[in-house]
C-alpha cells in the first residue's frame, strides 16, 4: 500500500504544489501584461511532467551547441545559432512531407497578432544624473550630455550595452567590467568648445572619439599653427560640431572646405548684444580706460 500511494505522489503531485504560487519578478510581470497570457511553471525536481521539453532541449543543444558556439558579440553568436535551428527546421520533415517551417507556417496563422511595439527586455533602471554628468549603473559610471547634469535619467540595461533617455534624448553606451568607467568627451562638446586649454588635456581620446578626418585635421593644425594656436582653432571646429552636428562637419573637412569656421558665424566675431541707453544718460560722455590709470590708483599717486 505504501509504494502504491508513493508512485501515485510521484504521477500525479499534490494539490498543493500545483496550487504553489510562484513570485514573478518585475520584468517577468511587463512580459506577461504585454503579450497578455497566463503563466504556467513546471515543478522543480518534477522531471515527468516537462520530460519533452527537456528532450528536446537536449536535442537542440547537442545539435547546435556542442561544440559552444563562439563568436564576436552575443548578437553574432544569436544570429548564427537561429540560423542553424531555421535550417535543421527545413530540412526535417515528417510523413507528409512536411518540414518544422512548413508546419509552423500553417501554426502562425492562427496565433494572435503581436503588440506593434516588440517587448523590451532590458532591465529598467531611474537614477539621477550627477552635476558632472555621469550616471552610476551597476557601480560604474558612464558619461552622458551635459546638459543633462542634475536630472533624471531612464537607463534600460541589455546583455551588452545600456540604453539611457533623459527627455527624449537618448544614447547608448558599452557595458563595462565592475571598477572601471567609460567617459565620452563628445559628451562635454560645450564645455570643450570654449576651453581650448580643456581640448588640449584631452585632444587624443577626443579625436579618437570623433574619427577620422578629425585627427588627420589636428595633425595640420598642430604641424601649421603648434599645439598652443591650433587647439584654439579645433575649439572653434568644436563649436561649429554643436551647431551643425558632426556629420555635416566631417563632410566639410572630407570635401576640404576652406570655409568650415564659417560654419559657427558666432565664432567669427563675438555679437555685442546693442542696448538701448536711455535718453536721460546720453548727453553723458563716456572715456575709454587705460591700465596706466590703474597703476597710478595703486601706487597711491594724488594726480
């Protein structure tokens, strides 16, 4: 009687492992609201009731991971594998005649429409910008806009870059390793394009962020005009960047323009902002100072 009811708990579990309620996790919870369906677990250390799909699990992975595949990216290495599993699914058929593909094309029919925007799986993170623009995820910082400083920004973290919004914006940045950070000056192009000295400090991360033509256009500016006088003509490129972007610059210098600073016309000549003097003040004449004047206030001269 003992082992009747022992093989019976093994068949067919009890109520209250079926019943057992699982705790979704918060992204597992989006996927089901997304795509609308109701969850259903196999039992741990229940290996009868999800015997096929660990079967063909096994088929799978002795079929097309053995040996582990390699690749560049885990995207090349996905891609590749999806590849092979479409191909196998087109060359085995059954005793119709009919392929794993033929028949999941009659299968797709009759499935549900997908939402018109696809799921995003990446881990949602809000966390605020520091006042030198860098956000911490994960315990490294990453560098973004500058003008972003002090606000709040939305980081969507993949398998092997980050996604961060901040009003609209976006940008995407690599993962990094843990004690590391990734700084892009690109991200400091307003600060840079009125700080030569700043430019200077970091010219070769700069560039090498940039690309070519950019370094080949340092190598001339350096070789023509030295370091210190042509770092303050690369600061003004900067500028003319913020105002047109990068692709139409790069374009400029591909083309060899002579007329690139042109670009940036409030580089060419700072604006004085004209303000209207009030009729009461101008009947007051008003001299041009020189340093000598100053030098007498300082030395305590009475003239």
């Amino acid at each position: 009687m003992r082992s009747i009811v022992k093989k019976r708990k093994c068949i067919f579990p009890s109520s209250t492992a079926v019943g057992m309620k699982r705790e979704l996790t918060e992204r597992f919870k989006a996927l089901v609201s997304q795509y609308l369906f109701e969850p259903f677990f196999a039992h741990p250390g229940e290996g009868h009731n999800k015997g096929r799909v660990e079967a063909r699990g096994k088929g799978i992975r002795l079929a097309h991971l053995t040996p582990v595949p390699r690749g560049q990216t885990l995207h090349s290495i996905a891609e590749d594998l999806l590849a092979s599993v479409e191909k196998a699914g087109e060359r085995k058929v059954d005793r119709e005649g009919k392929s794993v593909m033929d028949r999941f094309a009659e299968e797709e029919k009759k499935l549900c429409v997908l939402p018109e925007r696809p799921f995003e799986a990446r881990l949602v993170k809000l966390m605020q910008v520091s006042k030198q623009a860098l956000v911490r995820v994960d315990g490294i910082k990453y560098s973004v806009p500058s003008h972003w400083a002090r606000l709040e920004a939305t980081a969507y973290l993949g398998a092997e870059d980050i996604r961060i919004t901040c009003h609209k914006e976006e940008v995407t940045v690599s993962k990094q390793r843990r004690g590391t950070r990734q700084v892009q000056y690109r991200h400091y192009l307003q600060e840079l394009a009125h700080k030569p000295q700043a430019v200077r400090q970091v010219a070769p991360e700069l560039l090498a962020e940039l690309g070519e033509p950019y370094g080949k256009l340092w190598q001339v500016l350096a070789t023509t005009h030295g370091e210190r006088e042509g770092v303050r003509v690369l600061s003004k490129i900067l500028a003319a960047v913020l105002d047109h972007g990068e692709q139409a610059v790069r374009q400029a210098l591909a083309s060899g323009r002579q007329d690139l600073l042109a670009l940036a016309p409030r580089l060419q000549q700072k604006t004085v902002k004209q303000v209207d003097v009030p009729v009461a003040l101008q009947g007051y004449p008003i001299e041009a100072g020189c340093a000598a004047n100053y030098n007498i206030l300082l030395m305590g001269d009475d003239r």
